[in-house]
C-alpha cells in the first residue's frame, strides 16, 4: 500500500490537480479517487450523444494494470463550469512496475494517457520519459514516437494494443537518448539552443537571457552534452522560475518569474517541441 507520504499534489487554475508520486513510488486508486475525480467520472458528461462509446478511464486502469503498467503521475485540466469539473481531460502516466527499466540517462520509459469524459478528447496514447534525479517528465515529440489517438468506441482492448505500439518505440528513444549523452555543445552552441527553446515557450516581446534556462539545478545536471543541457533547459521552463523581463505598453520594465506549466495541452505541446528541437539538434552535432 504507497502511504500519502509517496505522492505530493498542487492545485493550480479552476479545480486543476497535479498528482506526482515520488521516486519509483507509484499511486493507489484511491489516491487518484480522492484528487483527481476525473478519472472516476461514473458516466460521461450529459453534453455527449447516445452514439459517443464512453470507456471509463478507471476500467483503463484496471486493464493497464493487469498488463503491468501502472500510474505515477495523473493530471486533472480544470474548467471554469462547475458542473464539469469532474468529466475534464486529464493525463496518467503509466510505468512499468514488476522490474524497473534499465535507466537510460538517469530516465525511464513511461506510457502517457490523455482522455476525457466530456467530448474534449479522444484517448491519446504517446511516450514519456521520467528522470528519477529531479522527479521530472518528459515527453517525447511525435517525430520519435507517434501520438496513438484512439476514438471512443467502447474498446477497452484498442487502448491497450495502442499502449504496446507505444511500448515498442521505447528502444529506439533510448538510442536517441544515448546519442545525445554522447554528443558535447560548445557555450555558443548551448546559447543557440537555449534562445530556441525560451522562444517556445514565451511571446517574442518577453525578454530571457539564455544563461537563465541553461542554469542547472542540481550537481548530475552540470556539463556540456547535448542531453544535461536538454534536462536543464526542459525542467526550467517546465516547472518556471526562470526571471523574465518586458517592456510594457507604457516603456515600463516588467520583471516577473515564469509560472509552472501545468496544463495538460501546454505541457504536452512544450514538452514535444523542446524533444523535437533536440532532435534537431543531435542531427545537425551527428552529421
């Protein structure tokens, strides 16, 4: 049984959960029941049709676990209408808990569900890797391993063979990840890479020096290949911090640390892009 002491939770924007677990910890039902309602929704959402096939996410866990996968991080999107608050989008992530995976770059593979049960999504099943030093997710660009999405038809057994379609990219990530161990950034290299990445993740007018988002956080993430500079850059504008600065309409400086992102489409969408400029990257540093 995980205690309440393995896992920790944030709130953020209306009624939106984070629920990471800690380590190689993972999370109990209940947990999940008890923070992230969502994924219990006992019936879709009255706004859906007689024809809309409603899988309840929990049978998936169920099922997924039966496979031998099971959650360590579930998100819950928030929504301003009271009344859907428990039908949202939301995101688990699934990992393999019989034996834990070789650790490739200090990460391991992860499986990512996004469903809903008001219409807003379909089931998207795609790759993730968890870096056990920071506790930090990644998410891997469809460019290495495609975005299963899987209509609601009613077909517990569709989302797990998508799931396994997932599973097999798994080797080829980890040569990808390898390689970028393997490759070394000069300083202007890392610079070019970081204003890249500040672009993805803030408006034109926002000003990040790229010596910001390049900082480490902890001693494992000091160094110059192509994959440190990738996890220092990724976990600064993923969990914010990082100190902007603005020329308001008025010619006033604004100076103001970035928030976390939280929500299941921005981090998903950060995520993939930051991968695929890596990518990018280890192409250009292999040639």
């Amino acid at each position: 049984m995980v205690q309440s002491q393995s896992f920790r939770m944030s709130r953020f924007g209306q009624s939106g959960v984070v629920l990471r677990s800690r380590g190689t910890a993972l999370l109990t039902p209940e947990a999940i029941r008890q923070h992230v309602p969502s994924v219990f929704a006992e019936d879709k959402h009255r706004s859906r049709s007689e024809r809309y096939s409603y899988i309840p996410s929990c049978h998936l866990l169920t099922a997924m676990a039966n496979e031998g996968f099971f959650p360590a991080e579930v998100r819950q999107g928030g929504s301003k209408d009271e009344e859907k608050r428990e039908f949202t989008k939301h995101l688990i992530r699934f990992r393999q808990h019989d034996t834990l995976p070789t650790l490739v770059g200090g990460s391991f593979p992860e499986i990512i569900l996004v469903n809903s049960h008001d219409g807003t999504s379909s089931y998207q099943l795609m790759s993730g890797w968890f870096r056990l030093v920071c506790s930090n997710g990644l998410v891997v660009a469809e460019c290495a391993g495609p975005t299963v999405k899987v209509t609601h038809r009613g077909n517990v057994d569709d989302v797990i063979e998508a799931s396994y379609r997932v599973v097999n990219e798994f080797p080829k990530q980890a040569e990808q990840i390898q390689d970028m161990q393997r490759l070394q950034l000069t300083g202007p290299e890392q610079e070019v890479y970081a204003q890249a990445a500040v672009g993805l993740r803030f408006d034109e007018d926002v000003h990040v020096p790229p010596y910001r988002v390049l900082a480490p956080q902890r001693a494992e993430d000091r160094g110059d290949s192509l994959w440190q500079t990738f996890n220092r850059v990724q976990e600064n504008l993923v969990n914010g911090g990082v100190r902007t600065e603005r020329i308001n309409d008025r010619g006033q400086r604004q100076r103001r640390r970035s928030r976390e992102v939280n929500g299941i489409s921005d981090n998903v969408k950060l995520n993939q892009a930051l991968w695929m400029l890596t990518e990018e990257m280890r192409k250009l540093k292999s040639a």
